[in-house]
C-alpha cells in the first residue's frame, strides 16, 4: 500500500493549517458571503428578454425578496411559482431558484397561467 503522505506537494499541509485559521478568524464574513450566495437568482435567457422588451426593472432588494419567498415557497413543496410583484408577474423555479419568463402587470391581469402549482404575491412588501 502507498502512503499518501508521499504524493501531497510540499508546503500543501502548512497551507492547509493556513487555510483553517483564515477560515477561523473569518466566519462571521463567511457566514455573510455564503447567505449572499444563497440568495442568488438566475434569470433565463428567455425571462431576460421579456424584462427588456417589457420594460421591467427591479432593485437588488426587491431580488432579495423574491430569493427568500423562492426558498420558503420550495420548503413548502412548491416547484414552479407565480411572483406577483406591484409591476411584474414571474414564473420562476424554486428548486434552482431560477425566473423562467416575466410579464408586466397590465399582461398579467389577463393572461392564464399553466404549470405552476403555487404563487407568491408581493405587491406590498418593497
């Protein structure tokens, strides 16, 4: 049997002790970054061209938001979800956190949604 010891690089175990106290000293802002990764959103391409074409724009707040409803909605055993907003609507996938198409408000009042099987409404809350 080989040891493993004999292929590690050297100076690869003190970088690796190195690395753990960094780790150490900053949790806090590991914590901070890992939450910030957490609340990613992808947006389709095809969701993209329908926020240009419709002239839909939303703040990082308003993303954080809807990132977190995304999150509760999925635990709940939502996977595709409706996002009402005070200018949009959103088809969005929980699971991946990803918006799948979006309209504005004034196309939504009369369009029937399909394959959804919950909605968030936020109308209030940015």
């Amino acid at each position: 049997m080989i040891d493993p010891t004999l292929h590690i690089k050297p100076g690869y175990r003190a970088q690796a002790s190195l690395n753990a106290k960094v780790h150490q000293q900053s949790n806090e802002s590991f914590g901070q970054m890992l939450k910030s990764e957490q609340q990613k959103i992808t947006i389709s391409k095809h969701a993209n061209e329908r926020l240009h074409q419709r002239g839909i724009q939303m703040n990082q707040s308003e993303w954080n938001v809807i990132s977190e409803k995304l999150k509760e909605a999925s635990q709940k055993g939502i996977t595709d979800a409706l996002v009402v907003t005070k200018d949009a609507a959103l088809v969005a996938n929980t699971k991946s956190q990803t918006i799948i198409t979006a309209l504005n408000r004034n196309e939504a009042a009369s369009h029937i949604f399909t394959n959804i099987n919950g909605t968030i409404l936020l109308d209030s809350s940015f």
